[in-house]
C-alpha cells in the first residue's frame, strides 16, 4: 500500500509539473528583415526584377531561406521606384546565431522604355507597362553577398541592399542587354 501511495504521488507532482504554468525556455529564433533600394539604370523608364529566393547561410550549418513579404513565392521589383525609397524584400525568423553570406537569386529582369510601372515598388506580381521593352539576360541568377550578421535570439536584424542598376545592367554589341547583378550591402542593424 505504501509503495502505491508513493507511485500515486510521484505520478501525480509529475502531472502537474508538466501541465502549470507557462514556458520559460529561451527562443532559439530571431527575425530578419531584408530592404532594397537602388541606383537605378538611367536609360529606362521602368526596370522590373523578380526574385526567387533570399537566404542566409548560418556558420557551421545550412543556407536558411527567408520568407518573401507577404508570404509570395517570389518578388518583383521595380528598380526604378526604389531610387529615393526602399522596400522589403524578405522578411520573416530565422535561427539565432552568426551569419555568414546573404543569397539571392534573381530569375527575370526586363526593361521597359516608354511608361514607369503602376503600384508599388515591390510586390509578388506586377502588371508590366506599356510601350516598346527589352528582355534581359542574366548569365548567373546567384548573388551572393560576404557580409557578416548575427540574428540574436528574440531580436531583430535588418540588412539594407543597394542594386546599382547601372553597373548591373550593360548593352551588348548586338543591341541586347545583360545583367550582372550589382549588389551592396550599405547597412546592419
């Protein structure tokens, strides 16, 4: 009898044990936002660039990926409403600790001539405008960016880029253009 009451009361401080109260453990997560802004290329009225992909490689792991704004599977951005503002281009946690490299992969880019774009700077999609355009090629979609950060847990990073349009974007001979991404890291905060 004795040995059950013992069992009955161990069984029972471990039940409440587990069931009060909140949680203390640390969080092992914290949020990065990632801005854009741009020195833009002057020779077009509107220069749209897609993202597929931003992520960061944590020292002694993996390349974490970080979530676009509002949740898109890419990101368009009009390069040329970004002179004089930035906007987010990936946002969301991401596991404490010390980062080594920004990535981005850039998948499409095409000028436009004649008419700015409408709406926002970014955003998952954006409606092209009208009037005589040209399609970029872009050899390497891969930026990569040695910029060390570190994410602390529960706190906040925010890393600034610059897309030098001018620098990223060149006229071939045969009246085409080429990409190469140009991108800074102006700010860590």
């Amino acid at each position: 009898m004795r040995l059950l009451r013992l069992a009955f009361v161990a069984g029972m401080a471990a039940t409440l044990t587990a069931c009060g109260g909140t949680s203390t453990t640390p969080t092992n997560t914290g949020s990065l936002q990632v801005m854009l802004k741009d020195s833009p290329f002057d020779d077009a009225r509107a220069v749209l660039v897609t993202f597929t992909q931003v992520s960061a490689h944590l020292s002694g792991a993996d390349f974490q990926t970080l979530a676009f704004a509002d949740d898109a599977s890419s990101r368009t951005c009009d390069l040329k409403k970004l002179t004089d503002a930035q906007d987010v281009l990936g946002v969301g946690p991401l596991p404490s600790g010390h980062y080594t490299e920004l990535r981005l992969q850039v998948s499409s880019a095409r000028l436009y001539f004649d008419n700015p774009s409408a709406g926002a700077a970014c955003a998952p999609a954006m409606e092209a405008p009208g009037g005589a355009s040209a399609v970029v090629t872009i050899p390497s979609g891969d930026v990569r960016l040695n910029r060390e950060f570190d994410v602390m847990a529960g706190g906040s990073t925010s890393i600034l880029l610059d897309f030098d349009g001018d620098r990223s974007i060149l006229q071939t001979g045969a009246g085409g253009y080429m990409m190469t991404p140009v991108i800074s890291i102006v700010s860590v905060q």
